[in-house]
C-alpha cells in the first residue's frame, strides 16, 4: 500500500480496492475542497495530530457528517492494516478483505465516541486497537451464525438480544411480546422434551411442537396451532440474524439505475458557512483555557480556607515543608495511621469542590476515569501552590 504523503491526502482521500488488494487512493471532491480551505486559512503548518484532533473536537461538539468524513478518510489505512492483522485469524469465515475493511470503517462513530482526545493516546492509535476489536468481534458472531441453523440460533439467544432484535425490525410492542413469549415456549419445551434430536439442535419433531403449543396455549392471550407457532420463530430467527450481522454497504455502491451517482452523494451537508478554523480557535484558545485554570485555582484557594485549621497546618506540613507522615506524626504526637487518614479526607473535601464545580461548569459527568484525571491534576496543584508559597518564604 502507497502511504499517502501530505496532509490533504490524509483527510480527503478514500481506499479504492482492486480485487482483494489495495488499489489506490481516491480524493472525495467536497472534503478536498473542505481541507484546502482549512490549510489555507491556517497562517502555520500543522501536523496530522492537530488535524486529527482538531477534526474530532469538532464532530464531538456538532456531530458534523463532514468532519466524521474527514475522520473517516484519515482512518482509512489504519482500518485497512488493522483488517489485514485480524482476518487470519478467522480463516474459517468466508469473507472478502473489502468486506471486512466495511465492517470495521463503518463504525467509525462509535470510535469517535470512545475515544478522548485530551488523553494520551492519540486517535490513530486508539482505532487501531478498537478496528481489531469491531472486527474481531463481527467475525466470531458471524462464524457462529453462519454454522447455526435457525433452532440452534434460537437456542442460543439471550431474551435481552432477541427483543433487541425485533425491537430494531420496528415491530409493535404487542407484537414483540407474542413472539417474546413463543420463544420463551420454544426454549422451554425444546428442553424439557430431552429427545436425542434436541441435543443435535435440529428442528422439534412433533411431540415437542405439540407440548411448545401447548406452553404458549396456556400462557398466551391467542390460541395458536404448531404452523403458526412455528412461522413465528422462524420470524425470529430472521430478525435476530439481520440483526446480529447486518449487511453492510458500501457508501461507494452506485445508485440502482444511477452509475455515476453514489449512495454517499445522499449524505446531508449540516455546515453553517462559518470557518473551521474560527471553531478551533474558539475550542482551542489559549484565554479561554487559562480563564478555566484561574476558575480551578479560585475555587481551590476559597475552600482551601474553609478547612479545618488542623487540615490547613496538615496540608503545609506535607506540601511546604516536605515533611514525611512519619515526620508530621512524631511533631505532632499522633500515629501515623492518623496522618494519612486526615489528609487523605483533606484531599477528598478539595477532589469533591472541584468535581461539583467541573460537573456544573463543564456539564462532564463524574465518572472514575473522570475523578481519577482530576484527582491527578489537584495533586498537581497542591504540591505547585505549597511549592510558590514555601519559595516565597524563603526569599523573605
């Protein structure tokens, strides 16, 4: 495969197959012209990480389709490597290279949802993992469908997924709740009849088709005879097999009847005519992220001076001084053990006003990844603040 070489190829640019080998790279006519705009508007060059980054911040805070393009486009040769190391694993699935590169690019938001961008590891390297992931994951489903008849299929599904799975086909409630309840009989009655053909998971002879109707008979608000019951479940089968593994287009596929028009020429355009570059900015900008630190270190400031004046002292202690907790322990005539607990409740009152505050202020959701990151930067800024106060000192 030929590495594209400049940033313009990098977001504009599609993989165009040859068979079941790389053939060669395809420029997108809108995002070419989207990219060109950008890089000229931009006074410095930039790398591929502050694109990547800076597309990704962008689609986070609209969900834009065509900075999910740009993104797409970007993430075209790590999908492609990361297909090549996954398929050998699954010789026994007969899937095309092509396919399975459509199965992993087509879920391209949802790796935009799971990746951060203000975290270390950057976007590329995230997808690669998650692409083998997807993949992995798509062809271990679709090796058991594939060797599953329809009453294996049944069998082996969770309620939780089959009702996933009608609920997805658009069906009525009252309707997903017939077939729930047939499929329930269906299990049921396939178990209890221990006939040597159940444990080949082949179709129910008629003695168990007999006492399945007979379950749903008794539990059903309509009487069903052993076809009918029968069709449902192979509606269910049907339901939980387009569902489990969906079929996957191409948005490159040409339109029924339209060879020079693709599906993908159908995706809504949603920009608002303002520059791309004016958004990072305004994400990026250097006063609006010292505002928020001067917000942190105000907040910081007031409720360290709410504290206990025995928590304050503690804090200097560890912080200014430098002194050890078996130090601060021997000073102040306590056991260790009540060193550490008193200042861990110190930090835990300072973590717990900056999370109120970051919920409030930011609207991000406490979560322990959440609370972990902010825990690290208010350790940060304890030993920073204590650091300037004992230098000051110092020079005094």
């Amino acid at each position: 495969m030929r590495s594209r070489q400049n940033i313009l190829e990098m977001f504009s640019t599609f993989l165009q197959f040859d068979g079941e080998r790389f053939g060669n790279w395809v420029y997108d006519g809108r995002l070419r012209r989207s990219m060109q705009n950008c890089l000229e508007q931009s006074t410095t060059k930039q790398s591929e990480n502050f694109w990547a980054i800076y597309w990704h911040k962008y689609w986070q805070k609209r969900c834009n389709s065509l900075a999910e393009e740009h993104l797409s486009a970007y993430l075209q040769e790590t999908c492609f490597w990361a297909v090549k190391r996954v398929m050998p694993q699954f010789s026994s699935v007969q899937s095309s290279l092509s396919d399975c590169f459509q199965i992993a690019i087509a879920e391209v938001p949802k790796i935009l949802k799971g990746c951060d961008p203000d975290q270390k590891a950057s976007l590329k390297s995230y997808s690669t993992v998650a692409f083998g992931n997807i993949l992995r994951d798509a062809l271990r489903q679709k090796k058991e469908i594939d060797f599953c008849n329809d009453w294996a299929l049944l069998l082996k599904l969770s309620r939780k997924r089959l009702q996933e799975a009608l609920q997805n086909a658009g069906l009525t409630e009252e309707i997903i709740a017939s077939y729930l309840l047939a499929w329930k009989c269906f299990t049921d009655g396939y178990i209890l009849s221990k006939s040597p053909k159940a444990r080949k998971l082949e179709k129910p002879d008629e003695p168990t088709w007999e006492a399945i109707t007979q379950l749903y008979n008794r539990e059903g608000k309509t009487q069903l005879n052993p076809q009918s019951l029968e069709k449902w479940l192979l509606a269910c089968a049907k339901y939980a097999r387009s569902y489990l593994y969906p079929v996957v287009s191409s948005l490159n596929t040409p339109k029924v009847g339209q060879q020079d028009s693709e599906l993908q020429d159908d995706l809504p355009d949603p920009t608002d005519g303002e520059s791309l570059l004016d958004n990072l900015i305004a994400v990026e900008a250097a006063e609006t992220q010292q505002n928020l630190q001067q917000e942190i270190h105000n907040l910081l400031i007031t409720t360290l001076a709410k504290l206990p004046a025995q928590s304050q002292q503690l804090l200097q202690l560890y912080y200014q001084q430098g002194l050890t907790q078996q130090q601060i322990a021997q000073q102040q005539e306590i056991q260790q053990y009540q060193v550490s607990r008193q200042l861990s409740k110190t930090r835990e009152a300072l973590l717990l006003a900056v999370s109120k505050w970051s919920q409030e202020k930011t609207h991000i959701s406490t979560t322990s990844i959440v609370v972990k990151h902010i825990s690290a930067v208010l350790e940060e800024w304890l030993q920073n603040y204590f650091g300037n106060l004992q230098s000051n000192s110092s020079k005094e």
